[in-house]
C-alpha cells in the first residue's frame, strides 16, 4: 500500500480541531504526543491563523523529521500531548541509541530476527528483521541496504492485519473503518497513510478543498462491524443509463476537436474516445444523446462522466472550454 504524503509535519490535525482551552505553547521543549512520537517547535512566525512554526519531529528519541506547520495545526495537536517529564527524557535518550549488533528476541508486534516483515520507504514492501531495539526494527531492503524502521507505524506484519495490529493503530488501504468527527463516529474507507496520520474517505463529509476525505490519527479510528454495502449495480454494454436517452449510433461519427487544441472526441458507432491533453491518454465512453445533449459514461457505470456536450444550432458541440468542430471522418 502506498499513501501519499499528507503534510511535512507528522501530527497535522484540521483547523476545526483546535480548541479554546489549548495550554500555552513553548519554544523548544520536547513534547511527548503519542509514544514513540515527540515534537519540539523551535520557532513560530506568529500565532494567527496564516502563520507558521518550525517543527522537528522524533521518533524513539531520533530525529526524523523536520518541516513547516501552520500555527493552528500545532496549538491544534497540542492538548494531545504533553512537555516531555524527564524520566521521559531518559527513556528517549536510551531509545537513540543505535542497536547493539546481533540483538535478538522478539520486537512490538511479535516480530524476531529472520522474520519477514513489511515496511515504509516509498511505500510498503518487504524486509527482512536483522536486529531488533526497542520498539524500533533494523531491517535489510532488498536493495542491500539496512534502515531502522519504527513499529507500529513503519513496520507491520506481511499479509492481513489482525485485531491486534488494528488495535495498535495499523490500517491498510482500503480497510472499511469508522472514525469519529466531532464526537461522532462515521462510516469510512482507509485511503492514505503518513506515519501516523490516516486519510479517510468519508461519504457525506465536506472537509478542506470540498472533499470528503478526513485526516486524523489512530486513537479515532476503529474497524467497522457494519455489513458492506452492495456493489453498485452494473450496466449491460449499450444499456441506456436513464430515460430520455439514446445510443448516439453513427450520427455523429468523426473526429472533433477543439479549435484552439486542448481537447479531441472521436465517435464511432456509439462509442467515443476523448483525448485530453490534461490527461494525457485516451479515455474510451459510450456515448448516449438526448434533449440536445451528448453525455459520455464509462462502460458498465450508470454515472455520466465530465463529459457532457451540447448540441449548438451551427452544429458544434459546445464543452466548458469552448466548441468542438469535426474536423475530419
């Protein structure tokens, strides 16, 4: 599973989550958050909502990350940690030790040396246990190269996660999960993945940008227990969508495209493939009309795809970014 990169910043929580009663921040003290993660924000350019800190990220006591966050986004993070007391200190300092060659026994998780596990690099694969320190892993890539990967967020089992691994915080792409927003759980779908921050799709949520995709971390998401819902139901090749609407047959056939470039339709007997020079590919539709309109739908699917077209009086095809023409058989 890979996951794209959510925010330089491990800890990144919505505006919306930032609460009136957050204690005061300081400068450059280490804040223990969710063991093994800790931050230290070593400046701030201010404390409005525009502004941005400088935080350093660790993991068992090691740096590993160091990036820009808005001021909101800490002060959001922040009532979920707390200053690092010093037997904490003591314990981190151990946990940057680099592993003792040959270290056995097993690790967080139940993994030993020898075993094969998997890890995040530039996605998930596969590794294979050499040293085991604390609640850290040193594993060799299948590119010779040895790393030290941190459990549970860096390293998990090969195959399917089990209630232990979900209890530990680890979901993999595609999970149906619930997760709670404002105190109430909802239904999801695992999406993405940055260390410890997991990407919801969230149906009927409306989060930044207007997506439904929610951000949070593990202690708010737990595996759903509700039946999944039916398979959308498929449509048969040439069955028509909805009422109202016909196959396009041969009535248009040809090559159209826009003017000033950009965009190009070639339909043939019902059938239509777009080339969009934002996407790059060709894209195959069947192609259905009716009330002066041509709409495109991808084979099987009963939602009409972006591409819908009006039928102009001079003969064009009219698209958000201008008239096609034909321009040849």
């Amino acid at each position: 599973m890979r996951i794209s990169p959510l925010n330089s910043l491990l800890f990144v929580v919505p505006l919306t989550s930032v609460l009136a009663q957050t204690p005061a921040l300081q400068m450059n003290v280490v804040y223990e958050c969710r063991p093994p993660f800790a931050i230290k924000v070593l400046s701030c350019t201010g404390n409005n909502a525009t502004d941005v800190c400088d935080v350093q990220s660790f993991n068992g006591g090691r740096p590993f990350q160091r990036g820009k966050s808005t001021y909101p986004q800490v002060m959001g993070l922040l009532p979920q940690c707390h200053v690092q007391t010093p037997a904490e200190a003591q314990a981190a300092a151990r946990g940057a030790m680099p592993p003792a060659p040959g270290q056995s026994g097993a690790g967080p998780g139940g993994f030993k040396v020898g075993d094969t596990v998997r890890v995040l690099i530039d996605g998930w694969g596969e590794a294979r246990v050499i040293a085991v320190h604390g609640s850290s892993y040193v594993v060799h890539l299948a590119n010779g190269i040895d790393v030290s990967k941190s459990w549970p967020f860096e390293v998990r089992r090969v195959g399917k996660l089990t209630a232990e691994d979900h209890a530990a915080g680890q979901y993999d792409a595609n999970e149906r999960v619930q997760v709670r927003i404002n105190g109430q759980w909802h239904e999801g779908l695992i999406k993405g993945q940055d260390l410890n921050m997991y990407s919801i799709k969230v149906p009927g949520f409306h989060g930044d940008f207007d997506t439904d995709i929610f951000s949070t971390t593990p202690e708010n998401i737990r595996i759903s227990n509700t039946p999944p819902p039916p398979p959308p139901a498929e449509r048969a090749a040439g069955q028509v969508p909805k009422p109202g609407l016909a196959s396009c047959g041969a009535k248009y056939d040809g090559r159209w495209e826009h003017v000033m470039g950009g965009l190009r339709i070639v339909f043939r007997s019902g059938q239509a493939t777009v080339t969009d020079a934002l996407l790059g590919r060709p894209m195959a539709y069947e192609c259905f009309a009716g009330g002066g309109e041509i709409v495109l739908y991808k084979a099987g699917s009963f939602t009409p795809s972006e591409y819908t077209l009006e039928v102009n009086n001079d003969g064009t095809l009219q698209t958000d970014i201008g008239a096609l023409k034909k321009m040849g058989n």
